[in-house]
C-alpha cells in the first residue's frame, strides 16, 4: 500500500533504500527481540544505505529529506522491525530538526554535521528521566551541570535511552546550576564517566536497546552546552510524525502476514482457504478501509508542511491528531489481524505476537492521547 504514496523518481529510490534496510531488519528482528538489543548487522546495512546523513542538505553531502519523505522510509523498515525504525527515526529526526532551524551555533553544528556525513555518526537526545517522566510533562531535569573551571561537570540518569550502545553523540538535558535553567548539551557516547545499564527489558519494541544512560562527574568543555532556554527553539515538530510513521509499519507488516496466512491456511473442514470465509473477508476489509484512512492523514499532513512551510505554526494541534488517529488505528489493524490468525498468531514461530507487542508501544511516545485531546478542545 506504501507504494501508493510514491510520486517522484526519488522517491522510488529512497523507498528502495528502506527495502533494503527493511529486509535485513526483519532477518534479525527475532533475535533483537529476545536479547533486547540493537543489531550490529542492521546498523551496518543503515550506514550503508548512507541513512543517517540522508537529512543533511545537498550542499553538506545528503539528501536534503523531507518529511514526506522521511516517512515513506520510516514506515517501510517498520514492515521489517518497527524497533528498527523508531530507534534510527530519532536520529534522523533530530537531525532534520537541527539543519533546519538552526538553534547551535553554526561551527559547533558544522562539526557535527561533517562528522554524519563522513561517517555516519548517529545521535540521540536523551530527556527521559525516572523522577521527570516524559519531558513533554514539563518536569525539571534531575541531571545537573555544575562549573568546573573552564569545563561542566554532568551527573545524572537518562530513561529511553534508545541505541544506548552504538550511539555517537548523546544531547543530554540537564538543570545548569550557574544559568539556573535547563540547557542542553553534547556530549561523546565513549566521553569517560558515560555508561549504560541494561535496564531495558519491556513487553514491547525491546529491539530499541533502550536503556539507561548514567553520567558520573562526567567532564566537558563549556562550549558543550549547544542549547540554552533562550536558542532552544519552540513550535510544531513536523519530524515527530516518524512516530505514527513507525506504528503504520507496524501494522501494515501485520496486515500483510494476515492476509498471506489467509490465503494459505485451509483447515480439513473448509474447501477453500480461510480468506474465502466471510468473517474473515469483513476483517480483512476492515483493515483496508483503516489503514486507507490513516495512510491519508499522514501523508496529507506531510505533503502540506513540506509545502506551505509559512503555516507551520497553524498545525500543532494537527500533527497531534495525526499521531493520535494512526497509533490508534494501528493497534486495531493489528488486533484484527490477531483474530485472523486465530491461537497460532500467539506462538513465539508467527510474527504476529510481536507486531501486538510492539504496536501498543505507539500509546505511550509522545504526545500522548490525553494532552491531544485537550489541546484539540482548547482549540475550538
């Protein structure tokens, strides 16, 4: 169905990029599962495919991305593992967010974009803390940054930490005790006083590798703070939609594992196979019609604020909508395709179960459905 959505020579190309990233995604999505950790093997072929630097500009070296375009590939490796997706999805998000709105000051954000497009190099912002919850709650880092000379001092515990492992770059929030505010820095994954524990042990996405990050008295040159309260920047965050992006991914590799076992399951008591019977035929319906609707409302979203980037600010409470509506949609498109498999999708040998575990994560990334709604009734 994602082909669909595909309007442009380079489209096609980025999409084939996503097969391919796809493809050994699904090939080690069992074992990524089982050991909560991200694949050595998939991180190579997303290098590769040249993926992390894709958001740069042309002049840098990418392919100046667009959100369109972001999510076509985001929602194609999710058919393989939506873990896959999420996790790189933050990075080239990050990066979008960054080569567009250009909140650091120029050298430090040059730097960081050469060393992406030579080598690769992913990054993640960790914001997430035991004590804070979700950052979109507006809670106060307990992370701190204290002065030391011409130097920070950071201590602190990150939650989510996702690719905690084979991250370059962690942009850490933190409270700056001398600014008496929350800043924001970079910080080298292999800084020393930077380590994760293997905290990460979930029902669902376990493929994150989404640990935790700890700081301890780990020191960095003052010039490390890129964000303070008065450059970070405010506003809708278009790039987020790899979120929902994911989550369709999800439930669209569902959707087609349903429809192939459909086609081939043919119990002794029936003639022909089970996509033949109608109640089967009215999920299978079902499903169509919701992923056409959520298909639509993604990529109309995306396609108007690739176009109209001077009513950016208008939609806010659209993307949040759209996050709401595809999530939700993709849990439903997985549950019936759960009643299509009947008890065999339970087994560890289907991918079914996972595709369960891993869409209700989609409920829990921000925004979440409550601060939706209330901001949509705010609205009115």
């Amino acid at each position: 169905m994602i082909e669909k959505w595909v309007h442009s020579d380079k489209q096609k190309r980025l999409l084939e990029k996503g097969e391919r990233i796809r493809k050994v995604a699904a090939e080690n999505a069992k074992e990524a599962d089982r050991e909560a950790s991200f694949s050595e093997e998939v991180l190579k072929v997303v290098k590769d495919e040249g993926y992390p630097s894709l958001p740069l500009p042309e002049e840098a070296g990418g392919e100046n991305l667009s959100l369109y375009e972001f999510l076509l590939i985001q929602e194609k490796i999710a058919q393989g593992d939506g873990a896959v997706a999420l996790s790189i999805g933050w990075h080239a998000g990050i990066l979008m967010e960054l080569c567009e709105e250009r909140p650091w000051k120029e050298e430090q954000l040059e730097k960081l974009m050469e060393e992406v497009r030579r080598d690769q190099k992913v990054m993640n912002r960790l914001a997430t803390e035991p004590a804070t919850g979700s950052p979109t709650r507006g809670g106060i880092p307990e992370t701190t940054a204290r002065t030391k000379g011409e130097s920070y001092i950071l201590n602190g515990r990150k939650n989510f930490a996702s690719l905690a492992d084979h991250l370059d770059y962690c942009i850490i929030t933190a409270y700056v005790e001398d600014q008496e505010s929350v800043g924001t820095f970079l910080v080298e994954r292999t800084a020393p006083g930077v380590t994760v524990e293997k905290t990460w042990d979930t029902l669902g996405m376990r493929g994150t590798e989404s640990d935790d990050l700890i700081l301890t008295d780990v020191e960095v040159p003052l010039n490390s703070l890129v964000e303070t309260k008065a450059s970070k920047t405010v506003g809708p965050k278009g790039w987020l939609l790899h979120i929902p992006a994911c989550y369709l991914g999800i439930a669209m590799g569902a959707r087609n594992e349903a429809v192939e076992f459909a086609k081939n399951f043919q119990p002794n008591s029936l003639d022909t196979p089970i996509i033949e019977v109608p109640h089967i035929q009215d999920k299978i319906g079902t499903m169509e019609w919701k992923l056409l609707q959520a298909h639509s409302f993604l990529y109309e979203t995306a396609r108007k604020w690739d176009e109209y980037p001077e009513r950016r600010e208008e939609w806010k409470a659209e993307l949040g909508a759209v996050k709401l509506a595809v999530t939700n949609a993709a849990q439903e498109v997985v549950d019936l395709a759960m009643r299509i498999s009947g008890g065999r999708g339970l087994s560890k040998n289907q991918s079914f179960e996972k595709y369960y575990r891993d869409v209700r994560a989609g409920l829990h990334n921000p925004p979440m459905d409550d601060a939706v709604i209330k901001m949509l009734a705010k609205g009115v």
